[in-house]
C-alpha cells in the first residue's frame, strides 16, 4: 500500500500538466530535470527501433553499443505505436511498477533490524519521501549555497523522493540492491548472486556500491571475529559487466569523453552535514544498539562507508551515496523504538523537502513554459520530421532542441545532451558558428559531411543563434515550413558535390 500511495501521489503532477497543455503547448512529460528525462524517452525510442545495445542518438560519431540503460531498450520492445505519448505511457507505467517495488524492497530490508511491522511501514514511508534540511536555503529564497543546491533538490542517490519522482531505473537498481543484501545476510548469496547481476543490468554503478558495502561488512565481522558469508556470487556475476564498461571508459575515445564529461561530483562537506546532520544523533544512538544484533554490522558499516565514498576521486561520486538513506533510516529508528509520538515530531523536518518538491512540481505543471512544455509548432514540426527521416539520421539544430528531438524522432544530433554528447564544448562552438551568418557555406557543407549531418532545423532557437537564412544555402532544400519552424534537407542529387 504504501508503495502505492507513493507512486499515486507522484503520479498526479504529471496528470495534471497533460490537462494543462493545450492553448498552443505541448507536455514534453517531464517537470524536472527535462535533459535527461528527453534522453530516456530517447533510448525506449530506440529500442522501439529495434536496437538491443545502447548507441546513444546524441552524438553522430560512431560507436560500439553497450549494456546500460537496458530497462529503457527493452521497454521500447513494448511500444504498440513509437509515438512520444506511447512512450510516455511505458516511461511512467515503468516509474509507477519501480516505486511499488523498491517500496516492498525497502520493507523487506528494514525487516533485518527492525521487528515492529509499524516501524517498518513508517521506514519504508521515510525511506522512499523522507529527505534533508535543504529546505531551510529554499526558506531563506536562495537555494545556491557554497556552489551548490542542497542534496535533497538535486541527488536522487542521497535520498529516495527524487528517485520514486523521476529515476524509475534508480527506483528499480536501488529495490535490487535492497532485496539483494538482504538474501546474502540470510545466507543466500548463490541466489542472489544472480539478482546481483540483474541489478547491475539495470544500473551498472549499482555493482560497485554493492561491493563496497560488502566489503565493508565483511571487514567489520572480521574485526568483531564472527564469521562471514560467502561474499564471492555478489562479486563474480556482475563482474564481466563491470569490466567490460570500465574497459571502454578507459580505452574508446567517446566512452572516455563520455566518462569525463560526467559532472555529478559532491559538493562541498556542509551539504552533507545540512542533509544528514539531523539524523546524526540518532544515527550514533541506533549504531551502539545495532551493533549488538545479527545484522546489524552491515546497516553501520554501509553509512560509515559513505563519506569516503561520496569523495573518492571521480566523475561520479555523489552517486556513491546511492540507497544509503535506506541505511540511515534503520539506525535512526532503531534509537526511537516504541516511542512512537517522539519519533513523528521528530521525523517532520524530514518531509518538508518532499512536500516543497511535490508542491513545486504543481505549480510547474499548472503553468506551461519551456522546457517542461514546448510550443505545438515545435512538435508538430517534430513529428514531420520523423515521417520524413530515415532512422539513424543527422539532424543540425540548436542546444535545447537537439535535446528533444532524438525524444521525438530515431535521428541522431551532434550534440544536446550533458554527458553523451561527444565534445560537447566543441560542437557547442560548432553549431554556433554554423548558424552565423559570417560562416561560410563550405564550412557548412564540410561539417554536415564529414559529421553525417542530414537534415537542419530551423525554428526560434536556432534563429537566436545569428541571422542566417537556410535559402541562402544552395546544397538545402526545404522540405517543411509551418508556424515559424522549418525543415531542410542536404539535397541528395547534391550531396556529392
């Protein structure tokens, strides 16, 4: 049931931004973090496609397909029609089944150390809506503090609500995770040891938290001399996948520049202590009870393992903080016990982050604007595209629209997305200068071949990019023009020239 509610009460800012568009705007189907919610609608359009290896649509340069942002492929593998509303459908069926089911992950795991079915219920509640003290910087109206947004607004991993809100593949890694430790500390670990694997499908960095934690586990009963479970299924099933993607972050020039371009690093210290520094006590309180259970080792071992994590030197460390906030809530409950009235006072600082979200995400969707929304003619143009280019096809356009149209229509652009689009400060300079009017047309002409570039968009984004008119362009024909977008295309009987 909770699981339910959650996914429910989610549900309905969405809802309601579909019964707001209309009076010339369309609902791209996301309300935050629009970028990468574009990329994931993008790679179910591939799978739709026919692809079963990800090849991201955001770069032009050719490249090997990997084995990340499966869930997303094989979710296109069930679109009856690859309309961008039927893929929104899949997007947020999937987010909904990825809410219930690491609700009743979450349930179970809390379930190790907490024997009060009510305890778990309200774990489970916290785990998946409770959040931090960033709250506090959006009471004082400025949410940027020592370089950064608080964790609660913009770390899916350091919390659950933004997870449950926008990440259905976190949702469903995290649930993974959770149901995978808990039957390797019941003893399991073959079994499980395929479920690792299964996670590690879904979210490939989910494998390297897992192993942190069981490593840090281990050496904690080792020091208490207890023994240890066998560690090793957790480890060698998913290791192939691990290798083989961490073999072409190091060795293939788009997975390297991929890996680089990553910008999720932490930020500085005081975030954390804001997001985690009410729970602290009861942290340390519940740590000294835990420790004298049978599982208790592992819930310990996983938050202190955390503030090394989240700062070891890489592109991706605050992603080294995922599910822990699972963690912290079982030591923090463990202090509170039965005393149930002190603990609801104390949880309600816990909520309001969640509630500012909620709240926040209604007001987006009750006002249409970019980039949640996009104009009509936007996306009609989007759609005429799609029936005119082949897939696979280079499209030219501007930032904010080469990161919808790959959502849109199977067709690749050199650049539009933060991390997978290849050079991406280079093709930024690129396509700005195409747009130039003082840019000559054999500069044009060059980088549309040599970067297997089609087609050119041409609407109000590209036009604030300089005052050059496509007509002026003889290799160009227009093939669409309506409400200010146009359509043209490299001609084919010129494209030798």
């Amino acid at each position: 049931m909770v699981g339910l509610a959650l996914a429910s009460i989610t549900t309905i800012p969405y809802l309601v931004a579909f019964a707001f568009q209309g009076n010339g705007w369309r609902f791209s189907g996301f309300l935050f973090n629009v970028e990468d919610g574009n990329s994931y609608l993008a790679k179910i359009l591939l799978g739709s496609e026919g692809a079963w290896l990800f090849r991201t649509p955001y770069t032009t340069m050719p490249h090997p397909g990997s084995l990340v942002y499966l869930p997303y492929i094989f979710l296109g593998k069930l679109a009856i029609v690859n309309s961008h509303l039927c893929l929104l459908a899949l997007f947020h069926g999937f987010r909904f089944v990825a809410t219930v089911l690491l609700a009743l992950a979450c349930y179970d795991f809390l379930g190790l150390f907490l024997p009060s079915e009510a305890l778990r219920l309200f774990g489970t509640i916290l785990g998946l809506a409770g959040g931090g003290l960033g709250w506090v910087l959006f009471l004082r109206g400025n949410l940027e503090w020592l370089g950064s947004q608080p964790l609660d607004f913009i770390s899916p991993e350091s919390f659950g609500f933004l997870a449950i809100f926008l990440l259905p593949h976190l949702s469903l890694a995290r649930a993974l995770l959770l149901w995978t430790l808990t039957g390797f500390l019941k003893g399991k670990s073959w079994r499980w040891g395929l479920l690792a694997l299964a996670m590690a499908l879904i979210h490939p960095l989910e494998a390297i938290n897992l192993w942190a934690i069981v490593l840090a586990y281990s050496l904690v009963e080792i020091l208490r001399s207890r023994p240890i479970k066998n560690p090793m299924p957790l480890f060698l099933f998913p290791a192939p996948l691990v290798f083989h993607l961490a073999f072409l972050a190091l060795t293939h020039p788009f997975y390297k520049v991929w890996n680089a371009q990553m910008n999720v690093r932490s930020p500085h210290p005081l975030h954390y202590l804001l997001a985690y520094g009410w729970v602290i006590p009861a942290l340390l309180i519940g740590a000294l009870k835990l420790l004298r259970e049978p599982f208790g080792d592992v819930a310990v071992a996983w938050t202190a393992l955390t503030p090394l994590l989240v700062y070891l030197p890489n592109t991706s460390q605050r992603r080294l903080a995922e599910g822990v906030w699972v963690a912290m809530v079982a030591l923090a409950l463990k202090a509170f016990g039965e005393r149930k009235r002190l603990l609801a006072l104390w949880s309600v600082p816990l909520f309001i982050s969640s509630a500012v979200i909620w709240a926040g995400s209604l007001a987006v969707a009750a006002n249409p604007s970019t980039p949640a929304f996009l104009p009509k003619g936007e996306a009609k143009a989007f759609e005429a595209l799609k029936s005119m280019a082949k897939p696979g096809d280079g499209v030219i356009a501007s930032y904010p629209t080469s990161n919808l149209l790959p959502a849109w229509a199977p067709v690749k652009v050199p650049f539009g997305h933060g991390a997978e689009s290849y050079l991406r400060d280079l093709w930024e300079v690129r396509v700005r200068t195409f747009f130039s009017p003082e840019a000559p047309n054999d500069f044009r002409l060059e980088l549309m071949r040599t970067a297997r570039i089609r087609w050119v968009f041409w609407g109000p984004e590209e036009r604030a990019l300089g005052a050059w008119a496509p007509e002026s362009m003889p290799e160009l024909c227009e093939r669409y023009s309506e409400a200010g977008y146009s359509i043209w295309e490299l001609c084919l009987e010129r494209r030798g020239r």
